[in-house]
C-alpha cells in the first residue's frame, strides 16, 4: 500500500487548527459511539469490492441506471445479511452505496413499503408487503401529473368504481393526468400505488390511493391498458428511472384500495375516514429529511470547495511574494465562511425537527395532535429557507472554485444537480412558504384579538404590548449588542415580528378593499414569503445559539460560537434594509456589523479546514477531485481526464469521418 | 393549434410586437436578415439540434464537428462572408453548438500578436482549415492571472529554436477549446527564457498533431479534459509538453521578437491587446450571456401561462401561475433585466466603436475606461443573467428540471460565462480599482472621463419623492442609484485612505477592503445600467405603445433593484422608512401591470420553437403534448433494457432463497 502524502498546505491548515475535529464530529453524529457506528457502516460498504465501479461521470444514462440497479439489489440483500435494521443506520448504508445519489429502488423503501404497512389493511398486508419486502414485487407511489404537483386535490387520474365486477376501473382521462415524475416507475417497478379520484356511485369522493400492477411478473412487459415509459432525460437524477404512467380502462379488484381508513363497499356505499390529521405526521417527517440533506449537501460542497481553495495558490497579494492561497483572499472568505456557517446551521436545524417530531409523535399515538400543527408550518418553512439557501450556496462554492469547479471532476456539479429539485418535490418552496406564513397571519390574528399564543411565534405576543404606543413596533427595542448571539436572536425576533405584522397590516387593507378573501392573499404573498423568511432565519438563529451552551468542550465551544456569530451578522449584513426599516439598528450598527463580518472571516480563516474535516466525509463519498482529503488535486485530475470517453483512442473518428474529407475539399 | 390560454394572452398586446422586435435588431433591415439566416440554418437538417437531449459526449462532440464542416459549404452556398451582414447571426441561429470556435480565437490572435509575414504564413492555411487551431493559455495552476503560468519556452541559439515544456503537473495546459480532440496546432503561452533570463509570457505557435494522420507529435500528450456541466460538444482539452522544438519564427512577434543572436526586442504599444479582451468581453456578453436569459424568460413566461395550478377563487377554473404575485415577482423582473442588458450591450458597443476610432487615430487614452467598463459590465450581467436563468428554471418546478425544457442546458451553459474572460471577482476588482483613482483625480479637480464624472457630484441630501407614484419617475430612482454608486464608491476610498494612513500597507488595506470594492463596483455599474436604460426609454418613438412598455420594464428593474437592496439605500437615511415602502408598493404594482403584457414581450425576441428547444417553452404552448412526445424518443424507452435481464430478473425471480 502506498502512503499517502498529504499536500503540505493541508498538513499546515490541520496543524494550525485550534480545536479536535473528531469532537465536532461526535456532536453532528450524535455522540462518539454514534460515529463509530457510522464509519463502521463506512468501512463495510467502501471496502466491499460489490460496491465498487468506474467513475460514473465516464458513464451513460442508460449504464448509470444499470449499476444502481445492480447496487440496489445487492444492497437490500446485504441489509438483512447484515441485520442492518435501525432507520439511520439503513440511510448511511444506503447513502454510502449509492454515495450520496437517488437510486431506483428508492420509493419502493422509502415510500410502497411504508404505505402498505401505515395504510394497507391486514388481508392487503398479507397480500402485498411480503412479496414486496422480498423484492417479487416492486413498487412505486404515483402522485404526481403531468399536469399537478404539489397542488393535489387537482390531480385528474379517475378511479371509478363497478359494483357488477367489484372492481374499480383506472382511467387517465387527459394529457396532463398521466403520472409523470414518479421514480422507480419508468423501468423497474411491476407495481405502483396510484393515488386518484374515487368516483363511487356517481360521486366524487376526493383522492384515495390504490394498488396497481402495471407490468407482468415474469416477462416484465406493461400489462394492456397500461402505457409506462421513462420520462427521458432531467438535469441530475441520472441513476433514477422517474417515469410516466397512462392507464386506459385498467381494470383492478375492489380490495386493491388501500382501506384501513376509507372504504368502498361491495355495493359502492363509501366509509369515511376517521382523522386526516395524521398524513400531516408523514410530511413533517419527509420535510425534516430535507432540512437534514440541505445541511449535508451544502457540507459537502463547502469541504470541496474549501479544502481545494487551501491548496489552490494564484496571483499575488503582495508584489514578489509566492503567489498565496486562494483562502487567503477576503472575498473568497467572504464567499465561503457564511456558507460553513449556513451549513452548521442547518445541521442543528434539522436535528431540532428530528427530535422534536419523535417527542410529537410519541404524542400522536396517545392523542395528542396539539403542537403538531405549528410543527408542520415551521417545517414546510424550513425546509423552503434551508434548501433555498444551499441550492444558492453550493453554486457559490462551485464558483468559488472558479474553472476547474465546471468540470464534472469537481462533484459540486453532481451535488448541485442531485439536490436542486428538493426546492420543488415534497412541496414547491414558494407554496411552503406561504403555509408557513398562512399560520403566522393565523397567530398573528390571534394575538390581535387578545389570545396568547406559544412556541416559536410567542414573540408575536409582545406586539400587542406595544400597540398602545404610537411608534413603530421595533422603535424602541433594548440596544442589540453585535457581539452577542442572544441579543443578536432578539434582533432577529424584532424583524420577524415587524414583518409578520407588516404583512398582516398589508393583508388587512387589501380586505378592506372589499378584495375577496383569495384575491387578498394573492397581493399579498410577496410581503406574506418576506415574513415566514424572517420568521424562519429567527428560528434558525434561536436553535444555532442554542445548541452552543451544550457543547462541553470550550475549544469546540470558541469556534461553534464564532461560527454562529458570523452567520447572525451575515444576515443582517444581506438583509440590512429590514433592520434598518424597522429602526432595529442604527446606520453605525450596521457598519459595525460589516466590519465585525470581515473580522470575523479572519478569526475563522486558520480553522476552515478543520470545520470541513469534522464532516467527516469519506473521499469515495464526497466523490471529488477538488476536495481530496490528501489535497493532491491536479495530479488526480490528470489521471481522471484520461479515463474521459473522448480518449478512449488517440485519434477520434470524427477526423476520418469529417476533418480529413473536409481538408481534401478545401 | 395554439393553446387557447397563450393565444389570449397574444390578443391583449399593449404594443405592437413586430416593432419591438425590430427594434431589438436595430432596424427592419436586420431583422430580414437575421430571419433569413435563420430559416436558412435551421431548414438544413445537418444543424438540426432535435435529439440533443438524448445523445452523449461523444456524440455531441462529433455532431459540432460535422455541422461546423457544413457550415463552410453552407456559407459558401449562400454566399455569405465572414465580413457581411449575416455572419453575427450564424451563431445565434446555430445556438453555439458548433465546433472550431477556438479555432477562429487562433486566427484572430495571429492577426492581432503576429508579424505580417506571420499572417500571411499561417492565417490562410487557417482559413482553409489546412491545419485547426486552438489557443492555449490557461493552465492547471493558473487562469485569469496569467503572469502565474508555468510553461516555458527556452532559446537555444545553437539551434534557433524554442524548447517548449511543462515543468510540473500544474503547467499542464488545461481547458482550451477544440485541443482535445481536433486542433493540429495551438498558440502556447509559455514563459520566455533567453540565456536563463525570463522575460514572461509570450504566445507561440506549436504544432501538436500531425497533419497526416492525426497522431499526436513527438514530444505532446494530449486529450480531452472529461466531462463537464455542459459544452459537451466541444473538446476541451489538456496538453503537456516535452521538449518540444520549435523554429524561432513561430514565436509571435508584432510586439517583441528574439534575434538569432538571442537579444529581446520589444517594439510598439501592446495596449492594443487590452483592446482585444474588451471586444471579447462586449461580444460575449450579447452571444453567450443575453440571449440565453431571453430565451429562458421565453419558455419560463410562456409555461406559466399554460400552467395551471390551485384555485385563485372558489369555484373558478384553476389560474394561470402566472397570475400568482410571487410567480410574477420571480419572472418579470428577470424579464426587465434582459432589456436593461440588451440596452447596456448598446450603450457598450457604442463606447468600444468610439475607442476604436480613437485607437485608430494612435489615441490610447479611452482605453483605460473601456478597460474598466468591459470587466465590471462581463462580471455584473454574467452573474446577473446566469442567476436570471436560474430562477427562471426554478420557477418551471419539476418540469424545469427535465432536460426537454431546455433550462438546464441554457442555465448550464450560461454560468460557465461567469468565469471564462476573466473571474468575475477579479474583474470586479479591477473596475474598482479604476473608480478608486477616478474618484481621487476628481476630489482633486483633476479631469475623468464622462461616465465617471458623477463621482465628483456628490452630496448629501435625501430623496424628494413623496408619493409611490414618485417612484415612477426615472429622475428619482437614477439620482437614488447614483446617490449610492457615490456613497459606497467614497466610502471604500476612504476606508483605504484610513487603513494606509494608520500603517497598513498598501496590498493589506486592499485586501481588506474587497468586499467593499466588490460592492461599489456593482452599484457603479447597476446606477449606469438604470441611467441607460432611462435614456434609452426617453429617445424612443412613443408610437405603437413601445416606450409606454419599455418605461414599465425600465421603472421595474430600477425598482426591484431598490426592494432587492434596500439596506444600501436607506443606510445613510438617502431613502426613509416610509420612502421605502412607497418603493415596495410601486414595485408591487408593476408586476400587474407588465404581467399583461408578459407573453408579447418575450414574443419580441423572436425565437423560432427549432432554436428555443424546449418542450414548455414552444410558440404554440402544447406544453403537455410535447412534453410527452419527447419523453417516448428517449433511448431509455427501447421496450427492455438490458439492466431488467441482467440484474431486475434474477432479483424478480430468485432473491428470496437469499434472503
């Protein structure tokens, strides 16, 4: 084995760092044993020859697709082999095979399985979930039109109920009501629960979900009536079949509804659910996810991009001095550190959600549904701020890696691509935003009409303290000390109010214009996304400021608080109009917080490299040339351009094809 | 048949779209031949981009290759020549995906660095594509700063020749265009060094393959670079050197030359090279920057008037999302962008026109402002429109992420711009540092050229207006741009004055003060794109309802600029509290206002469905038609992969003894 010799700028950075990465690590994992678990499951996956393979940047669609179909299989086998059961410890095993990517198989785990055993009754259990946990059957959710996404009671597929048969007939009865986007469902699934709308007895009766088989065990052929294809092409997502779904006519037996909680009838009559409430629980937890890989996938382009701008030396600062590290640039700081931050940030954020919906759900079984609600509008929220923000952001430190960021060596495209449409699946961010905002107007009312209300949105409580007072609401907020966080999280509590009540205001007038209820909204929603984005950097400034007096170790502690400093101010600093609007900070404050920004970027500077070290991500699964953990970037990047598909021979037939007639004409 | 919602939306025009385009083109003239190269291109089916979204690497690389073949023929057919009317309309029509566009970068660079005995050597081989040029100047190691390359190219007397190697891995020529794979000769940047002395950079021409059969020369490696975020038609490539030989006349020398006797010869101006990079930069910022935001906001406009989602009233039919304030708020102000920036590109190229005639005349003088005025405007609509088409993909949901919308390849394609030319960080810099002496020379009396000589009129003073239909006038908002282009220019240059006088050196207080500069350049070149803009609405004719829209678009970009900024403009109380939420609500009320209008104005620029490619964004708006037509020609839907025989039977058929 050869040794591996770090690149000596890497070997300084580490050297230099002020605080033990590994106890870093420990608190994002959840503690020390929680990260032994982790590079145990590490070790299994990475140094198992089944999981190995070329480069998948040197691949086609149609070979991509291939090797995660094959990893996928022996991924479910080995899970059980392994007795591999716990929920996390399945999501790192998963993660560290398909390194990081979707893969086909992934709705049939993460949501056919799920369904059947939350929705299924138990004859349907008997039938379906063993040949699907066995992989005889595999299936896909189709919710999802051509036509509709998040806006689900427009979906248009029918499912109409014959009670001569005792069947229900499945139509897509328009272009735009074909299932489009499903994954898994192009080429791999025979089998798709299918959400429609139940017409039973000539009634609609809103959506139900059904199981549909759609391509015959054995030959794998589309079943007659059923027409389903991949849906070509998308900008990431590569390894994933997403695909379309036409049914004309199809026909399936009454029991294949999913009834334990609505029922058809033999004879049509149909028997209403008891609660919906608990499909709110699915989604909070799906939205949690997000907040979770906003965190990872912004951490992981921030330790490529920092890592390579230490090892990357370019123009000078100081005349005839070596040329320095790009690092060292303040506007590369200044790109970079708030990202680090954000991405700190998030790390906490998700984990909040995480246990605070278990504390809930715990709740949900014994009845207790009460603090679900705001749960669910701070998550559709979060999850619209988090991921909007790191969508941003690893596009910053692609940038940030100038050229050789572009090339797909870098992975930063991979994560870019692979990440973006979690601002659009699980709920479009702008709609999340306005729920989120739907519920603060909602407290905010409240408030007004004299109720007190709890939890994240209590500040609103003081603004009706403050209504006897002529001035404006955050006129006379208590001096922000910049170097504080805790004062810092009132400065952010002051503009989330001012927003929220602003909005409020705005809203309100355009009632009184006597606009109906919806037209008055829709004027609003500008105002409306300002304030849940106000109330959401609030929240997530509270828990980063919080998660501090929990870190024991006062070396980790320093850096965590410089951290959660820098991200406070940096949003003052890109948001300064609010705080200066609402007469929360002075003109000089605000330049006091550029300039402690800036300070800020040098205190930070001999610690990048270890805040992205603590990460902790293995180099098959950051999958970057840039972000080696040795730092020998430019030769690997030589190596790996060799295996380009363009190189295969030396000469490329294009020049016998075309070059060489073209120079015999010409 | 066209979807009845866009057909509506065509009825309502306030203007008259045939106008506005032709004004786009500059003149009913243009707009004839512009159509006319383009029904010529696209009738062909050797350029045909139709199944685009399916093909590989490979491929695509192979398919610029051929289409960049025919268009020799094809030129030659049509008689058109690179000196006529047609050529600036080849690549649009052609959207870029052709090769050999290195190869006319190598023509180009002969002409400007060679001697007349070096033109007439090599550039009419070129021209008859008897050999393929590429020009090689970024490496591994380095890029914008090129004083940092590594390679080097040492005189032997004994021999008249030049030694060409790659000293270490980060020397490796890296990126240049058509290296990869087609180009026989390339120009080198390499170090110069005579009798172990260095002299820097300097280009020469080396040939890499042979011109027989291909191979590559003794002495070169050289191949494709790998795949990246786009370009996947062009062979960007690597190129490493060992002790390559080359004759002493194929060093570029208009400017420098070495004699036989190894003496280094320096002779004219060789400002003349930052008048290239200007004209790059101009050029790129209409071809590669512009029209792709235009053709975003096209399709992104156009689906979200076929779109339909949610109810806006009870019992109504589902609303355009389009009619969604927020969905506005994302689109029209990308909208009015790419006239602010179409507008700038005039007001540019006029700038560069009377350079030239200047430079012409031996007067070098505008060449600093050019300079500056080049590298800031690349560096703020690079970043503006590359986020511009961004949003616009992200405002298409989960369609926009299919390729077949056509947003991913445009948004891909568009940020590369961010960086080639020039990083645009550095070239910030760069016109910061013009500002900053600017603004020193006009606090001491001394003269500035005209764009600049706001600088000097600075004053404190709040903003007049009183009312949110005050906004509405671009005196107000141009003199609010320029309070702040002034503030923050002032300000930065005092902030370095305090940091040199208290003991700084000078490169630290730089250093120190990026971030500010970055920010005073910016609101220097946002306050002339909003002057222009304001300008240029003025000058229009007021028939046919173009300068009413064009004011809208105009007060809109101004206006979301102030909403989007608001911190600047209210820090030293220039714009009040209340002042600022007249600027909300005015901007607020655009939206509805231009909302009508949406559709003819992305109609005006003209985009045939062939170059829009995009399966959301075409004229007729059968979005979900197309959508589902194009899905079933993708090689993923030939009936059985060969991923179900190989891996999804056995895993169908025989897991369950394994598990």
């Amino acid at each position: 084995v050869m040794m591996m010799v770090v690149n000596a700028d890497l070997r300084r950075e580490r050297a230099a760092a002020t605080f033990p990465p590994e106890l870093l690590t420990h608190i994002l994992d959840g503690g020390a044993e929680r990260t032994r678990r982790r590079k145990e499951i590490e070790a299994l996956v990475f140094n198992d020859p089944d999981f190995q393979h070329e480069d998948l940047n040197f691949l086609s669609r149609s070979q991509r697709y291939e090797q995660a179909i094959r990893k996928s299989s022996l991924m479910v086998m080995k899970l059980r082999e392994y007795g591999i059961a716990d929920p996390e410890e399945i999501y790192w095993f998963k993660s560290f095979v398909h390194r990081g990517r979707p893969e086909p198989l992934d709705l049939h785990l993460g949501m056919f399985l799920p369904t059947l055993l939350t929705q299924a009754t138990p004859e349907q259990q008997d039938r379906f979930f063993m040949p699907a946990w066995n992989l005889e059957i595999i299936g896909t959710y189709a919710q999802t039109e051509m036509g509709h996404g998040t806006h689900l009671r427009g979906l248009e597929t029918t499912a109409t109920y014959d009670p001569a048969t005792q069947e229900f007939i499945l139509n897509s009865p328009t272009v735009t009501s074909i299932k489009w986007w499903p994954g898994g469902l192009g080429k791999t699934s025979n089998h798709a629960i299918v959400l429609a709308q139940l017409y039973t007895q000539g009634q609609c009766k809103g959506l139900h979900a059904f199981i549909v088989p759609i391509r015959q065990l054995g030959t794998h052929e589309p079943l007659p009536g059923i027409t389903v294809g991949d849906i070509g092409p998308k900008f990431g997502y590569d390894e994933m079949d997403n695909g379309y779904l036409k049914m004309d006519n199809f026909r399936i037996p009454r029991e294949n509804m999913l009834m334990k909680y609505a029922q058809v009838e033999p004879d049509g009559t149909y028997v209403k659910p008891l609660s919906d409430k608990l499909t709110y629980g699915t989604m909070v937890f799906i939205r949690s996810l997000i907040v979770g890989d906003s965190a990872r996938s912004l951490s992981r382009a921030c330790t490529i991009a920092i890592r390579y701008s230490a090892v990357r030396h370019q123009s000078e600062l100081k005349s005839g001095e070596p040329e320095p590290q790009i690092l060292d640039y303040q506007t590369q700081q200044y790109k970079l550190f708030p990202l680090l931050a954000a991405a700190y940030a998030f790390h906490f954020v998700g984990a909040y959600i995480k246990d605070t919906y278990r504390r809930i759900s715990g709740d949900i079984s014994e009845g207790d549904l009460s603090e679900l609600p705001e749960l669910h509008a701070l998550t559709a929220g979060l999850k619209a701020f988090t991921s909007w923000t790191a969508n941003a952001g690893i596009e910053e430190c692609r940038m940030a890696c100038g050229g050789h960021g572009y090339s797909r060596c870098s992975g930063i495209p991979d994560i870019y691509v692979t990440f973006t449409p979690s601002c659009t699946y699980e709920g479009e961010n702008t709609v999340m935003m306005l729920q989120t905002a739907r519920f603060l107007v909602k407290s905010y009312n409240q408030v007004s009409s004299g109720q007190r209300v709890t939890g994240m949105v209590s500040y609103l409580n003081d603004l009706s303290r403050q209504r006897i007072q002529p001035q404006h609401v955050a006129a006379r907020t208590v001096t922000v000390r910049i170097n504080d966080p805790v004062s810092l999280v009132e400065a952010y509590k002051a503009r989330a109010a001012r927003l929220v009540e602003a909005a409020a205001k705005n809203l309100q007038a355009e009632l009184n214009h006597r606009k109906s209820k919806e037209d008055a909204w829709n004027r609003t929603s500008v105002d409306l996304v300002r304030a849940s984005e106000a109330h959401c950097h609030y929240v997530i400034v509270k828990l980063f400021t919080a998660k501090l007096s929990e870190i024991s170790n006062a070396a980790v502690r320093a850096v965590m608080t410089e951290l959660c400093l820098l991200y406070a101010l940096y949003g003052i600093n890109k948001n300064t109009g609010d705080f200066l609007q609402a007469g929360i900070l002075t003109d000089a404050q605000i330049t006091q917080v550029n300039q402690h920004v800036k300070e800020l970027l040098a205190i930070i500077r001999p610690n990048a490299v270890a805040l992205v070290d603590s990460f902790d991500f293995h180099d098959v699964h950051l999958g970057s040339v840039l972000g080696r953990y040795d730092g020998n970037v430019y030769e690997n990047m030589f190596e790996w351009a060799k295996k380009s598909p363009l190189n295969k021979t030396e000469v490329h037939e294009s020049f016998h094809k075309h070059l060489k007639p073209m120079q015999a004409k010409l | 048949s066209v979807n009845p919602d866009l057909a509506s939306e065509r009825q309502t025009a306030s203007f008259s779209v045939e106008k506005l385009t032709t004004l786009l083109d500059g003149g009913v003239e243009h707009t004839r031949i512009r159509r006319a190269v383009v029904e010529a291109i696209e009738g062909d089916p050797i350029f045909s981009r139709e199944n685009q979204y399916f093909q590989s690497q490979n491929e695509r690389y192979e398919a610029a290759v051929r289409k960049a073949v025919h268009l020799q023929k094809k030129m030659h057919e049509m008689g058109w020549t690179e000196n006529g009317p047609e050529f600036k309309y080849i690549y649009r029509a052609l959207s870029g995906d052709i090769a050999f566009l290195l190869h006319r970068i190598f023509m180009r660079c002969i002409s400007v660095l060679g001697s007349d005995k070096q033109i007439a050597k090599w550039v009419p081989l070129a021209s008859q594509y008897q050999l393929i040029g590429s020009y090689a100047q970024t490496e591994l190691g380095h890029g914008t700063y090129l004083q940092g390359l590594e390679t080097t190219a040492v005189f032997d007397i004994a021999t008249q020749e030049f030694i060409l190697n790659t000293p270490k891995i980060s020397a490796m020529k890296w990126w240049p265009g058509d290296m990869g794979r087609s180009a026989t000769h390339t120009v080198v940047f390499a170090q110069l060094c005579i009798h172990g002395k260095c002299y820097g950079v300097h280009p020469f021409i080396v040939q890499i393959r042979s011109l027989q059969d291909h191979s590559l020369c003794p002495g070169i490696t050289a191949g494709d670079i790998g795949p990246k975020m786009n370009f996947e038609h062009t062979d960007n490539g690597y190129l490493l050197l060992q002790n390559v030989r080359i004759p002493r006349e194929n060093m570029l020398n208009k400017f420098c030359e070495v004699q036989p006797d190894g003496t280094y010869v320096r002779r004219g101006s060789q400002q003349i090279n930052y008048f290239t990079m200007t004209t790059v930069r101009i050029t790129l910022i209409s071809d590669e920057v512009i029209i792709p935001l235009m053709k975003a906001c096209t399709i992104a406009i156009r689906y979200s008037v076929v779109r339909r989602q949610s109810k806006l009233k009870p019992g109504e039919q589902e609303a355009k999302i389009l009619d969604y304030q927020t969905q506005q708020e994302k689109l029209l102000p990308q909208l009015a962008a790419a006239y602010a920036f179409h507008f700038i590109k005039d007001y540019l190229q006029e700038l560069l026109d009377k350079g030239h005639r200047e430079i012409q005349r031996k007067n070098f003088d505008t060449l600093p402002e050019l300079h500056a005025f080049s590298s800031g405007f690349k560096a703020v609509v690079t970043q503006y429109c590359t986020s511009a088409v961004e949003i616009c993909l992200r405002a298409c949901g989960g369609h926009g992420y299919s390729l077949l919308s056509g947003l991913p390849s445009l948004y891909t394609k568009i940020l590369a711009s961010c960086i080639y030319e020039g990083e645009n960080t550095i070239l910030l810099l760069q016109t910061a540092r013009f500002l900053m002496k600017c603004f020193m020379a006009a606090s001491t009396g001394q003269p500035v050229p005209p764009s600049v000589t706001y600088l000097a009129a600075g004053k404190p003073g709040k903003c007049p207006a009183k009312n949110k239909l005050d906004f509405l006038s671009p005196d107000i908002y141009t003199e609010a741009y320029q309070h702040v282009a002034i503030r923050l220019v002032s300000s930065t240059a005092a902030k370095l004055q305090d940091l040199i006088q208290s003991g700084l050196k000078k490169h630290d207080a730089w250093n120190q003060c990026t971030v500010q500069l970055v920010q005073a350049a910016k609101a220097h070149c946002h306050y002339i794109t909003v002057k222009n803009f304001a300008e240029t609405v003025e000058k229009l004719e007021t028939k046919a309802g173009i300068q009413k829209i064009m004011k809208h678009l105009c007060d809109l970009f101004a206006l979301h600029g102030m909403f989007s900024n608001a911190g600047v403009f209210l820090h030293d109380g220039y714009i009040s509290g209340a002042q600022m939420d007249m600027v909300t609500a005015s901007y607020l009320d655009l939206l509805a206002v231009i909302r009508k209008d949406a559709v003819p104005l992305v109609d005006a620029f003209d985009f045939t469905d062939k170059s829009l490619n995009s399966a959301l964004g075409s004229y007729d708006g059968q979005v979900y038609q197309r959508l589902y037509e194009w899905a079933q020609k993708s090689p993923t839907n030939k009936q059985i992969s060969p991923a179900y025989e190989r891996y999804l039977k056995p895993l169908l058929h025989n897991t369950r003894s394994k598990m």
